[in-house]
C-alpha cells in the first residue's frame, strides 16, 4: 500500500514572499501520479499542479511549482510570490497509474495548514 | 470542465435519524466514486469506494451498515448515514475518477457538513 506522509502541520509566510511545502511518499510502483490540492476555508478541493511520474522535468502552474525527486520519493511544492488568497490547508496526493477498482483512488498526506501574513 | 456536484451542503440531524447525501457527475458518466470523511485540520481518509452496479467496496474500520452505499446509476451516487449520532457529525467529500473526461486528476463535490444534534 502506499503512504504520503507530510511533515509540516503548519507552515507561515509573509505576503510575496516564497514557501515549500514537504510530501515524501512511499509506494513499490514505477508509474504514478502526484497532486497538491488546496483546500481554502470553503472546504472545496482545488487541483494546484500534478505530476507524472514517468516525466522527468517538474511540473509548473505560475507561481506554483514543484521539485520531484523520484529516487528520493519526494515532491515538494514551491510557492512563490504568496499572496493571502495562497492561505489554506494544503494536501500532498499519491495516485496510482493502474486502472482496475482503485482507478481514480486517491492517497492523502496529513495536510499542511498554511498562513500568509501581510 | 467535468463537474460533481453534492448535495446537501450542510445538514444538521437529529440522533437516531438517517441522513442521505447525494453525489452526481453532472456531465460525465462515473462507474466509479469515492467517499471521504474528513475532520477538522486532519486529512481526507477514504471511507469506500462506491460502483455502479454492484456492492461499495468500504475500507477497513468503516461499519457498512452505519454508512450505505448506493450506486444506482452511472451518475449518482448516494451516502446514507444510518442512526446518525453526534460522533458522527463530520464533512463527508466524494470524488470521481477522471474516466473518459481526458483528465489525469479526480474531481470534488463541494462537500457536505453534517451536524448531528
């Protein structure tokens, strides 16, 4: 089974300034997906990037990016410029590339809940 | 873009009674759903795997006959909490796999909180 593990309960950043957020996981597959969703207070889950894991280069939405390291089972994601409407609680997300009854299945890391100070 | 929308949004109960909360893919066909409950600042921890058709595959610890199950068709999917109590009380978010949207990543209902009083 795979497990996402997030180290940061909270993290903090002054507005325009940059922030990572950690997610290490585990997982015996070779091909997989891996998400970062934010949750605002809404609570609506919002995709921020993906990856694949067969692509080699790290995947980048504007100011969202994030530094994978398949060797390592680690993907981090790098906000920069934060703004306030940045703050939230951010999960990491481990998705299997197989099809079958867990297609679509989602693991997710324990969040982390992050502020943007002006 | 694929959309799930879930229904209600918020939901406050009395103890003893049932809620049922619906999940629909609004322009794509889901053989497939997934419910999820979540705590205050914890995480989403998946509660079964709802399939057209057939049985809800639950995860371990997950009392089936306290959380039904019901997939009818291939755009609905229905969560009903039996004799809800107020240990209960949660959001309860589903999702549905990207299947035949050209998508990589699942797609969210709004989620719904559920007080039970």
């Amino acid at each position: 089974a795979q497990t996402v593990t997030q180290s940061q309960p909270e993290m903090s950043v002054q507005e325009a300034e940059t922030v990572t957020l950690s997610c290490t996981y585990d997982t015996s597959e070779s091909d997989y997906y891996l998400f970062w969703y934010k949750q605002p207070p809404s609570r609506q889950m919002i995709l921020v990037i993906r990856q694949e894991a067969y692509k080699q280069q790290n995947a980048t939405e504007n100011r969202f990016s994030v530094n994978f390291q398949k060797a390592a089972k680690s993907f981090s994601l790098k906000i920069s410029d934060s703004q306030l409407g940045d703050a939230a609680m951010y999960f990491c997300a481990y998705r299997s590339w197989a099809g079958g009854t867990s297609y679509g299945k989602l693991t997710f890391g324990q969040g982390t809940i992050l502020t943007v100070h002006p | 873009g694929a959309v799930v929308s879930q229904h209600p949004s918020r939901v406050i109960c009395k103890s003893g009674t049932s809620v049922k909360i619906e999940c629909r893919s609004l322009d794509f066909q889901a053989t497939t759903m997934f419910w999820y409950r979540q705590f205050p600042k914890q995480s989403l921890m998946l509660m079964a795997t709802s399939n057209e058709g057939s049985k809800a595959t639950y995860e371990q610890g997950v009392e089936k006959d306290k959380f039904l199950i019901n997939h009818a068709s291939l755009t609905l999917s229905t969560l009903t909490v039996t004799s809800a109590h107020p240990e209960d009380s949660s959001f309860y978010i589903c999702s549905a796999p990207p299947e035949g949207t050209g998508n990589t990543e699942a797609f969210f209902g709004q989620g719904t909180r559920l007080t039970v009083v």
